[in-house]
C-alpha cells in the first residue's frame, strides 16, 4: 500500500469547495470524512457564475458536463448606462484558442454541491457525515483531533489531516488563531431571483450586464433558470427594508416596470467583505475558500477562487503522501494566498470600485475606458484573461 492509501483526512464544512476537495482525495486514495453541521446538502444559490479555468478543474473530476447541461454560458458581458444605452462589450471568443470554455458559465452553485456530492455518495457511501457540527480542533505531531456533536452525541475523530472549509465565520480559523484582517465595504449587496423573459423585453441584454444608472447601480445574470438582479440598497437600510416586497418591486419596476409585479424566487443580502487569513495553513491543518479568503463578488471570483485552492491542496496533499517534501504544504499558502491577494482582491475590487462610481462624467470617463480596451484586441485579451482568472490560475501555479 502506498502511503496516502493509508492517511485520512476530515474535512469541516460540506459546501462546493469541500465537497470538491474530498472527492478529490478520495480518488486520490485517501480515507476522507465530511462533517457538515447542516442536514442535508446546500441548496441555496449564491455565486452563479465558473469561470473557465474552473470548468477545466472540474472537468478532471467529471462535474462540468453536468453544470454545462444545468448552467447557461454566458459568453459576453458589459458595461451599459441605462439611461442611455452606452455601452461596451467584452467577448470571450478573443480567448477560444486558450480554453474549451470561453465564457463565464451562470450555474447556481448548490448544482456543483448536488454534483460533487452524489459523486461522493456513489463512490465511498458515508463520506459526508450530515448534522455534525465541528466545536473544537487540536493537532499534534502525528494528527488532527476533532470533537464535533451530531444527534445529540458529542464524538471524536482522529485523523491525519485536516481541511476547513466551513466558510468566512470559521471555527477551525478561530481556534487556531489565524487572523482575518482586512475591511468590510461600507454597501452591502441585494440578489433577487426572477423568472421574467427580460432578454425578450431589453434587446442589449447579454448573459452578464452591470448597468450604471441615476437610480443606482445594478447587475442582471442569466442562469438557465432565471435572470439574478442585484443591486445595493441605500446606506442605513435595514435587512428587513432591503427585503420587503414593496421596495424591492418598486427597484425592479425603475430597471423594467412593463414587468412589475414580478414573482421572485429567491432574495438575499449579503455583507461585502475583503479579507485574507494570515496563513492557509498551520501544521496539519489548511484552510480554503471562504474560511482562508473573502473578496467583492464582483466578477464572481469567490467560488473559484475556492474550488482553485480545493485543487492545489489535494494535489500538494497527495505529493506529500508520495513522499515529497513537506514544504510543498506550506507551498499551498504561497500559491493560494498570492492569488487572492494579488489576483482575486486586486480585479475583484477595481471591478467593485468602477460598478459603484456615482459621477456621471466619472462613468463615462470609466466606460470609455473599457471602451478603448475592447477595441484594442490585445489589451482586450488581457483584459478577459484576468477577469477570468485564466492568469490568476496560472500564474499562482508557477510560483514555486
């Protein structure tokens, strides 16, 4: 038996980057074990979009054929101002000859948690432990210790490693002390879900739109199953107001009011955040996606972000366990944590920044920017490249 046929692993926290980490290592031999708090599989929608770099991860697994049949591609987005129709657009074709996947694609992410999941189920039954929630974390020189509580019995596990992934409130953060510093943007963010034909009604639409408008800035993204909307609401408004129906169909009925009332099918706020953890990893211990970083969901980097730190870790866990050196673990901080820092918060907030500028003349100052850029093929295929995280993905895997 080789050596990693022998080691185990637990991973905290069964949402997409987890579960794509544990199917990982489980088909890289590893005895792996889930502990999710909640009772079922994650089924809420959150980020929607994977960028190609992802879908090529994902492909080594066998779950992208799936979130191609469940998602829609979307392979043009812009930049328009509502008011008068200026815009420009950026085409992911520029790129075809460096991805089998040149568009962002709009896929609800519990579809690659149902995918990964059932994966997982199918091949190692028992994998994911359901209602366990993680309460403390130890480690010495030979493993990981984990007290969690599921139906109402405190348990143990003892295992070689350990991996959290159990997002940006991480328990397995906390008590290890990693600090989380960064800030926390002064708007928060409002997504509504709603199965109106807008791409029939507003003939600019594209699969991705980020409108300036005298009302506010918002976005529309078209997933196969409905257009997301989102918007920030007015500094000092509460959750409750943010979520009532009245001011959210009067906000729907300004972008497209021949639609209103419009029947919603989700709605959520969300805090925006720009953090990164001190390390990624400590000892036997790693953390990844939400739990290591968290940046503006602007250009949906997030969950890519994660699922890209899910693959470099099992592949630096799995060498490891081949008996290469340990350094390649401390090798998984460097790369990842250069990526969020350089890569992800460094796009992700100029993109953050620009949908948010209220000036008038600044917008268009800023569009005929991006204008200049999409009109120039090589500053728009660099433009694509890092909006992508084709870059980002590579050039975090050649740091040594």
């Amino acid at each position: 038996m080789n050596g990693r046929g022998a080691q185990s692993v637990v991973i905290i926290g069964g949402g997409p980057v987890g579960l794509v980490a544990a199917l990982a290592l489980k088909r890289a031999g590893f005895n792996v074990t889930v502990l999710e708090k909640a009772t079922e599989l994650h089924a809420e929608p959150r980020a929607s979009t994977f960028h190609a770099p992802t879908l090529e991860l994902l492909d080594r697994l066998g779950l992208t054929a799936r979130l191609l049949d469940e998602g829609r591609p979307a392979p043009q987005w812009q930049y328009q101002i509502a008011e008068t129709g200026e815009r420009v657009v950026f085409d992911y074709g520029v790129i075809a000859d460096l991805t089998p996947y040149p568009f962002r694609l709009q896929c609800e992410q519990f579809r690659l948690v149902r995918a990964a999941g059932e994966a997982l189920e199918r091949e190692a039954p028992g994998t994911v432990r359901f209602g366990a929630e993680a309460s403390s974390i130890t480690q010495d020189a030979d493993g990981v210790t984990v007290h969690f509580r599921q139906t109402d019995r405190l348990e143990t596990l003892r295992s070689d490693w350990a991996i959290a992934a159990d997002g940006a409130s991480s328990m397995v953060r906390t008590a290890l002390g990693i600090g989380f510093e960064g800030e926390t943007y002064p708007a928060v963010s409002f997504t509504v879900g709603i199965s109106y034909p807008f791409d029939t009604a507003l003939k600019t639409l594209v699969g991705v739109n980020y409108f300036w408008s005298d009302h506010g800035p918002f976005s529309m993204f078209h997933t196969k199953s409905m257009w997301r909307v989102g918007w920030s609401p007015p500094p000092g408004a509460t959750d409750e107001e943010t979520l009532s129906d009245d001011v959210v169909q009067a906000k729907l009925a300004k972008i497209h009011p021949a639609g209103a009332p419009y029947q919603l099918h989700l709605a959520r706020v969300y805090r925006v955040h720009k953090r990164v953890a001190d390390t990624f990893d400590l000892g036997r211990i790693f953390l990844t996606g939400d739990a290591a970083h968290l940046n503006s969901p602007s250009g949906g980097f997030g969950l890519n972000g994660g699922v890209h730190d899910a693959f470099e870790l099992a592949t630096a866990l799995t060498s490891v366990a081949d008996g290469g050196p340990r350094d390649l673990l401390a090798r998984y901080t460097r790369r990842r944590r250069s990526a969020a820092i350089e890569d992800v918060h460094a796009t992700s907030d100029a993109n953050y920044k620009r949908h948010r500028e209220k000036d008038p003349a600044k917008r268009r100052e800023l569009l005929r920017e991006l204008q200049a850029i999409a009109a120039d093929p090589d500053r728009h295929r660099a433009f694509l490249l890092d909006n992508s995280l084709i870059n980002s993905w590579r050039r975090s895997s050649a740091l040594p």
